[in-house]
C-alpha cells in the first residue's frame, strides 16, 4: 500500500476516532448535554427573532467555542482524575483553572447573547 493511501487511511481512522469522541460527550457528560439543550434552544430562539447572518454567525462562534471549551475541560479532568484518582490539591487547582476557562466562554457566549437579543425585546 503506498503512502498516499495510508495517508488517506489514517484521516479516516482520525475522522473514525473525533467522531467516536463527539459521541461519547453528546451522550454521556452532564456538562455537554446541558450545552447541547442551550444551543437547541439559542437556535430556536434565533429563528423566532429572525436574527440577521451576522447574529447568526456570532452565536454559532460562541456555541462553538463554548462547547470546544466543555470538551477541554472535560478531557482535561479525566486525565486528572486518571493520573490522580484521590483528591489532590495540586491536581484540584488544575481542574479549577480547567473549569474556570470554560467559564470564560460561558461568559463572552452570554454577552454576545445578550448583545443580540436584548434589542429585539425592546
């Protein structure tokens, strides 16, 4: 087999593995499901109040971000607790700081949320 198709091969195998992945966080940490019920909801919101292309573009970014946010830091504290299953107050200020950059994403996702959809209330 050359090295093209193990190329291709192995991007497949990659694809195989991020969306095994994807699954594993959609259904079984509490974290993702509570973002995945927000964004069902933020979408339907954002087609009751016609929000424009660029409102749109916005509110996916931060949807995006947020989730890619939770999934670090649900990585991240799986490691921790694997390298160090009893609690540790090193490896808790990890998970802190892990935690704490979601919240960072949380926070921006509802200042642009609230950006968009305060003046159509008004």
């Amino acid at each position: 087999m050359s090295s093209r198709n193990n190329f291709f091969l192995n991007r497949l195998k990659s694809v195989k593995y991020a969306a095994k992945g994807f699954w594993i966080l959609i259904t079984s940490e509490n974290s993702i499901i509570a973002q995945v019920i927000i964004v069902i909801f933020m979408t339907i919101m954002g087609f009751i109040m016609h929000i424009s292309a660029t409102e749109w573009m916005f509110q996916l970014v931060v949807i995006g971000l947020v989730l890619v946010a939770e999934a670090l830091n649900t990585a991240i504290e799986k490691i921790a607790d694997f390298i160090h299953p009893e609690y540790h107050k090193q490896i808790g200020r990890v998970k802190d700081i892990s935690a704490g950059a979601a919240f960072f994403a949380a926070i921006f996702a509802i200042i642009i949320g609230l950006i968009i959809y305060i003046p159509k209330f008004i």
